[in-house]
C-alpha cells in the first residue's frame, strides 16, 4: 500500500470515527434523558393517586390520637362496674383496639411518625396504668378523676403526635 493511499484512508476514516463518537455521545445522553424523563413523570403520577391515600392515613391517626386523648377516652368509655381493674383493662383494650384497627396505615406515613404515634400511645397505657396502681384510686369512678386530674397539670401524650403529624402534613404541600 502506497503512502498516499494510506493518507486518503487516514483522510476519510479520522472523520467517519469522529461523527460516529459524536453520533454513539449524543444518542447515549438522549436515552439518558428520555429515561429520566419517563421516571419523572412515572414518579409524578404515583404521587398524584397516592396522595389522598397519605392524607386519609393521616386524618385516620389524627383521629385515632384524638380518640385516645384521656378525657375524651373517659368520657366514651363508661366504666361496667366500680372495680378499678375491670375498668383499667376495658380504657387499655380500648386503646389497643383503635390502634389495630388503623395498623395499615403505617404503609403510607413516614416511619418518624408512626414511631411517635406509637409511643404516645404507650405513654397513654402508661398513665392509666400508673393511676390505676395510684394508693388514692380505689374505684374505677376514683381512677376516672386520678387521670383527669393529672390531665389538667400536663399536656397529653397524644398532643404531641397530633402536632407532629399537622407539622407533616403541612410539608407535603
């Protein structure tokens, strides 16, 4: 081979290879974006329908949290009898059952609230259960008092998760 051929070879080879990388470059970064775009509007729509199913799962804890708050639990739940224990166990059962009827909704709040909503709902267990064992209280009409007496002194443990939960959903717009 000649080294002029050799040159013309060169000539038209050098820029065919070039277009082609400029060719196989640009193409690449389009499906890249095409990808992206679709995942964007994918991400757009799921948002769109799951939306109200985040905000019912909200407004179902909200009014779990207001169910459990002790004066209103205590106004719903009449005791059966005057033994303070029986009366202990129906306001606990109570509690524990709002709290598994709304189990699912874990799934579509964020793991920071449900862990608030769940230890509000603890420390309300916890303050009927220290009435309960309280010297002073010896009826259940007796444990009523206790606890809406020191709901008086002291916000309730679901306040709080109530407030984080308005705070939470107020990010979502």
């Amino acid at each position: 081979m000649n080294p002029e051929s050799l040159i013309n070879l060169l000539l038209y080879t050098i820029p065919a290879l070039i277009t082609g990388l400029i060719a196989y470059y640009f193409f690449k970064e389009h499906t890249k974006n095409e990808d992206g775009r679709r995942r964007f509007l994918l991400k757009k729509d799921l948002q769109v329908n799951s939306m109200p199913l985040r905000l019912q799962a909200y407004e179902r804890m909200a009014l779990f949290l207001e169910r459990i708050t002790p004066s209103k639990l205590l106004i719903r739940v009449q005791p059966m009898s005057a033994d303070k224990t029986d009366y202990e166990t129906l306001l606990i059962n109570s509690i524990e059952q709002e709290f598994d009827h709304n189990l699912s909704q874990q799934i579509y709040i964020s793991d920071e609230c449900w862990n608030i909503i769940t230890t509000a709902k603890n420390a309300t267990i916890q303050l009927i259960r220290k009435a309960a064992m309280s010297e002073k209280t010896d009826t259940a009409n007796k444990l009523r008092e206790v606890v809406l007496t020191e709901m008086m002194e002291k916000r309730a443990p679901s306040d709080a998760a109530l407030s984080y939960i308005k705070e939470e959903v107020s990010d979502m717009w």
